[in-house]
C-alpha cells in the first residue's frame, strides 16, 4: 500500500466545469496529484472535470464525493507554485479569477465561464489588519523618541 501524499490546506475559488457546465468552487485542499473541492452540486464519481483559477486550468477526474465535498485525481501532475500564483494574480486583479464572457470572444471556454465577480470578505481583514499594524508601528516609532 502507498503512503498517501502530502496536502496543503488552500481556501481558493475556483470555476468548474462538468457535464452539467460550469459552477463555482472552493479548492480546500491540494496534492501533487489531486485536490479536494467544495461545489454546490458536485458531479458524480468518474467524472471528468475542469478546474479553472484564473489562466490556469486543470483537468481531472472525479474520485469520490462526500456530500458537498468532492476528490479529483488529476491527469497531470499539479504545479503548487503556479496554482498559489494564479490565486495571488486574481485576487491582486480583484476578481474570482474567471475571464468575463466576451473577454476572449475566439475562446469558447472563456466565453462560457460565469461574468459575475466573487466577494472577497477577507479582503477587508487584511485592510483592516495592514492599518492596525501600520499605526502600531508609528505609535511605537514615535514612543521611542519620546
């Protein structure tokens, strides 16, 4: 029996693509090989499906489904850094990291993503956490020179 890979615990939105189109998903966690997604509707095991975090896209196939919670199995060996990079670039760009319909009109899968934006509630976390330690570090600047 094989030892069982190591994961990462991600909370990452992403965009799906099954035979019943396309939905929207959370990645929780992820493996060299798989991850491991939250979908409102997930598609059955066996499965193939498309998972979309900004340009990058990832092809695999349904392993199991608990719920709410699904397993996939990836055809191709999943690139950490780039996924973790595709996540940075759309929340930089404040957006879930699907292309808006008619961004690329020749490419249909762009063409058929959702156009709606996903909140980012943690963002106004870290706002307000940046402020904070901002003004925590001239408080104690200027208590220094007192």
């Amino acid at each position: 029996m094989q030892p069982r890979e190591s994961r990462r615990e991600v909370v990452i939105p992403a965009q799906m693509r099954s035979k019943r189109g396309w939905s929207d998903v959370t990645i929780r966690n992820i493996s060299p090989h798989g991850m491991m997604l939250l979908a409102p509707f997930p598609p059955r095991p066996g499965t193939y499906v498309e998972v979309r975090k900004a340009s990058l896209a990832l092809v695999g196939r349904v392993v199991w489904v608990k719920g709410k919670t699904l397993g996939i199995q990836l055809l191709e060996r999943l690139n950490f850094n780039a996924l973790l990079r595709a996540a940075n670039e759309s929340w930089a760009a404040g957006q879930n990291g699907a292309p808006r319909a008619g961004d690329r009109q020749d490419d249909p899968v762009a063409a058929a993503l959702p156009a709606h934006e996903t909140r980012y509630p943690l963002r106004g976390w870290l706002l307000a956490g940046t402020a904070i330690l901002f003004a925590g570090t001239c408080a104690a600047i200027l208590l220094a020179h007192i």
